[in-house]
C-alpha cells in the first residue's frame, strides 16, 4: 500500500516560483523525482519511483503545475501523470514503440499526413512537462525536425501538395520554441495559397501559462488564417487563476480554444472528474473536444481504461452534461482515415 508522508502546514504550502519571463520558469523545471516529492511530502520509495524508467524518459515538470498538486496525497492525478514509475518497464503485448502509425505517415522530415487535408510538422521534441503516457516517449525527434533547415524541406513538402488546406504545428510542444522561430515558420508558409487553416497543439498554456506573453499574443494576431489553439488538459485541477489568464489572452488574440484529453486509469477514470473537467475547461472559455482512448506505446500500459469502461463513462458524460461539454471518445489508430469513435 502507498503511505504518504505527513502533510505540510498550511503556511507551507507550495507556491509557484516568482519569476517573470517564462524562459526562466522553463529552465527551473523540476527534474528530480526526490525533489518532486519531496516538495509534496512524499517519499520515492513509497510510489515505486523508477530509476531505470527515469533514465529511459526524463522528468521535466514545471513548478506552476507542481503548485496545484495535493500536498501529501500519493494518488493526486497530477502527480500521476509526471512520475516515473516501475509500472513504465514492463513489457506488455500489444503495447508498441509507434502506437499511432507516425513512421509509416511521413511526407518529408518533421511531415507527417495521415488524414485528407491535413498535415502536422513536428515543429520540436521540446516540451515543458514529460507526461508519462506520451505517445510520442519514443520518437525520434532527432531525425525528425522540421524546422531543419529554416524549414525548408517541411514547407517545400506542404507548397508541393494543393490537397493540403491545413496545417497542425505539434511536437514535442510547438511552444516550447521562442516567438521568433513560430513567426520565421509561418512567415515561410504565408505564401501557399490553398492554406486555409493553422492548427496549434500545445500543453503549455495549461502547465507553463506564463508561455502566453505578449510576443506570443502578437505573433497570433498577425496570422492570416484563422487559429484553431487545442490544449491539453486531463484533469479539473489542471486549471487555477493563471491558466484562466492565460487562456483568456488566447481567446482575445481571436483564437478558437479547445481541449483534447487521455482517458487515464487512476487519473480521471471517473465520472466525476470527467464532468468536472468538461465543467472546469468550459469555464475558462475552451471547448471540450476529443477524450482519447490511451495510445498503446511501451511504457504505458498502466494507464489504459478498457472500452467498456470507456463507454460507460461516456455514456454517463452524455446523460448528465449538455451536448457541447461532451468530448467525443475517439481511439487513433495506423491507417485510419480518420480518428475512430468508439
């Protein structure tokens, strides 16, 4: 059984760093896993912390997340989504390295299309948080960059294809680059005319809001498309004052906000807090989108809600919420046109 340590004092509490540029906050990123708990009252031993799983997938969270984390609570589902754990060497059949078929949907370097229309350049292999049931924990983001060669090779992919009205920026994190680097790429993608679309995917405006600075703002509202911006948030709590700031300059820069989620064992499994998410990120002004069934990578096998449980839950989001706070419950899955309901 987990035992936690006793809990802090309330004057003790855990408070975001006071830092100003979110440079600075990204660099003191907690990477230690002792530390981590430490910071919680918690001790490594007790949560089966993993050496080996460390190694083979380093912890990166940012102190404003760490801030919203229970303090003495072994299960918080934040906590759940950063730790490295025994669970994550296990080798389980079914479970690949390229859950979603990434490898064999490559148009050019850092140029993946796997749907009609659409193409996503894995823009970095950066991100400010390492969530532990990433699909991508095993990518080959060396390789794969498109923002290679002041990203040619990527644009030079996109300008050859008229069947593409859309582009998805994605990772790693997109914005785990600084402006400047967003504002050269879409510079170079300004003059193909059949780009109607710019898709954003990223997790720092829930994990590292202080991201959403003014250069940031100013380079959205220069774009000459409209913005789809999909975060990713798992779970209510992800959500405090600073994201709602931060979500709410998003939304001024014109913006359409939407939240994408993991269906995650021990982490929102819950009616409860699948409502409460949907409730929570409405709130702060974002749609929910899609509730992904997990992406069977190696490593994560510990995470995975089976379908049925899955669609009981949905079911249960669909009788109690109104019809636009219900995300749709998809799976992705290698050579489909499209991602599959369940």
């Amino acid at each position: 059984m987990i035992t936690a340590a006793p809990a802090r004092t309330p004057e003790k509490a855990i408070t975001p760093l006071p830092l100003a540029r979110w440079q600075e906050h990204w660099r003191q990123a907690i990477r230690d896993p002792a530390e981590l708990l430490g910071l919680l009252g918690l001790t490594p031993s007790a949560l089966g912390v993993s050496a080996e799983a460390l190694a083979q997938f380093p912890l990166r969270v940012p102190h404003s997340f760490v801030s919203r984390m229970r303090h003495g609570d072994a299960s918080d589902p934040l906590l759940r989504q950063v730790l490295p754990v025994d669970a994550e060497m296990r080798i389980v059949p079914g479970f690949s390295f390229d859950a979603v078929g990434d490898g064999p949907a490559k148009k050019a370097t850092g140029v993946i299309q796997k749907y009609r229309g659409r193409a996503l350049l894995v823009t970095t292999g950066s991100c400010a948080i390492h969530c532990r049931y990433c699909f991508r924990r095993h990518f080959d983001y060396a390789g794969e960059n498109a923002a290679r060669n002041a990203w040619e090779d990527a644009v030079a992919a996109i300008a050859a294809d008229p069947g593409i009205d859309e582009v998805i920026l994605s990772g790693g994190d997109p914005l785990s680059l600084a402006t400047p680097k967003l504002a050269e790429l879409t510079a170079a993608l300004h003059d193909i005319p059949y780009i109607r679309r710019l898709r954003i995917h990223s997790r720092l405006p829930v994990v590292l809001p202080q991201r959403v600075d003014d250069e940031l703002l100013q380079w959205l509202e220069s774009l000459p498309w409209p913005v789809a911006f999909v975060i990713h948030a798992n779970h209510a709590n992800e959500f405090d004052a600073e994201v709602d700031v931060a979500l709410s300059r998003l939304r001024d820069s014109g913006a359409q906000l939407l939240n994408q989620a993991v269906l995650l064992r021990g982490v929102n499994d819950d009616l409860d807090a699948l409502a409460a998410l949907s409730e929570r990120s409405f709130a702060a002004g974002v749609l929910p989108y899609y509730l992904h069934q997990l992406d069977r990578v190696q490593g994560v096998a510990h995470f995975e809600v089976s379908d049925e449980q899955a669609l009981a839950l949905h079911a249960g989001l669909m009788a109690r919420l109104s019809g636009y706070l219900v995300p749709k419950l998809v799976r992705e899955l290698p050579g489909d046109s499209s991602k599959r309901p369940l």
